[in-house]
C-alpha cells in the first residue's frame, strides 16, 4: 500500500523560501546610498536594455534583483497606484511608505499562496523634501519591510557587500565617495568586469523639483570615478576607471 504524500506546513514554506532566496542570490547586486546630493543607486548591470533601477514616481526610485519579468510587472504596478493615488488625491500622498506597504501585501499574499514563490527582492528610495527625511524600504520575496538608513543592498552577496559600505559610509559622504565606496565593493565581490559600461547608475537629486530622478550615463560614472582622484581612495580602496 503506498503511503500518501506529505510536507508539514512548516517544511512547505521552507522550501519555498530556499527556493527564492536561490533564484535571488543569482542576481548581481544593487546598493543605495543616502548621499549629500540625494539618493544613490548603483547597480551591477551590463545589460543597456533592461533596467533594474528605475523612476516610480516624483521623489521615489525602484530597484529590484532577482527574475526580470517579476521584478519588472511589480514596477509597473507601483507605478499604475502610484498614478491613481496621485490623481485622486495629491502628489504629495504618493509615498514609498504607502508603496512599501501595497508591495508588502503583495509579495506576502504571492508567498502564503502561490506554489512557486516570487523570486525578487525590491528596494523603494523616497527623497525626502522640505527638511523631511528619505526614506528607504527593502522588501523580501516573503513580503517582510525593512525600513533602512544610509545603505541599503539586495541581490548577489548582499551581506558581504552590505557590510563593505557600512564601515566606510558615514552621513555626510558625497556622491564621488559613495560610487567610489559601491565600485570597489563590487570589485572585493568579483561581481563585475570593473567597467563602468557595466554599471548602472541613478540619482534622486534634492536640487531638482517636481521629478528628481536621474539617470548617470557611463561617461558621468567614469568621470565622476575620476574626480575621485589618482591612487587610493580614503579608506584605502584603489579608485575604479573604465
């Protein structure tokens, strides 16, 4: 007599979470960076048509590792609320707050329910305005928020990574220092070819009104790179040119 089949509930989810945290860790990183300037995003990427950072809406940036298609339909759907929360209420209601939370509800219910989990990991970056503070939310595959400071990394060794830039970045570093900081964290990795032409890169400028997000072309990567000077960085992390 053959016995039937059984995985606890437990075990169920357990797998499901190995499973997504694998399809994650596949993905190169991306790191955001609370700068002088605004909000730093710099992803490993040496794709120049399919982006994994992109504008939400005003203030807010998004960026996802993991399975493209999946990371990419949550972007549109932010987008898609965050036009109707707009449109029906204000501008200034639209929230990586708000955002986090719809995501949240999303990425949780796909978990709990769905037999293959989501394989992505998001960050929303909200530029804060008017002596408001930014924001910055990291959302796992299970729909856990994290709210974050300073760094904030997914996809790849994000840890390793993650604890790279927490022992030089400092409030107050400038947009050289923290491209600086992410390069030669991604080169400790063994992540990239150390060309900029692999790297993507965007900012959520404060000296910008209405939309302040801004793409970094890698000619504006190399030479701000280079204005970082010749030779070592300050924490001893040799500066990274195309």
């Amino acid at each position: 007599m053959t016995m039937p089949f059984y995985v606890s509930p437990e075990q169920f989810l357990q797998d499901k979470a190995e499973y997504a945290k694998k399809g994650i860790g596949r993905g190169r990183s991306i790191a955001v960076v609370e700068v002088v300037e605004g909000i730093l995003l710099v992803g490993d990427n040496p794709s120049h048509a399919l982006h994994k950072i992109s504008e939400i809406y005003d203030r807010i940036a998004f960026a996802g590792v993991g399975k493209y298609s999946e990371f990419e339909n949550l972007r549109k759907s932010g987008i898609r609320y965050a036009d109707l929360k707009g449109f029906m209420y204000s501008r200034e209601d639209v929230t990586a707050r708000s955002l986090a939370n719809a995501y949240s509800e999303l990425l949780g219910t796909s978990f709990s329910q769905d037999l293959k989990p989501l394989e992505v990991e998001i960050i929303l970056a909200d530029l804060g305005v008017d002596g408001a503070s930014n924001e910055i939310y990291r959302i796992s595959f299970d729909g856990s928020i994290f709210d974050e400071s300073l760094v904030s990394v997914v996809g790849g060794r994000s840890e390793q990574l993650k604890t790279y830039l927490k022992e030089r970045v400092r409030p107050g570093v400038t947009l050289v220092q923290a491209l600086t900081f992410v390069m030669a964290g991604f080169s400790a990795q063994s992540e990239n070819s150390h060309s900029v032409d692999n790297i993507e890169a965007a900012l959520l400028d404060k000296h910008r009104k209405g939309r302040c997000f801004r793409r970094l072309t890698s000619a504006e990567v190399g030479n701000l790179l280079s204005e970082g000077g010749s030779g070592r960085a300050a924490d001893g992390a040799p500066n990274l040119r195309s």
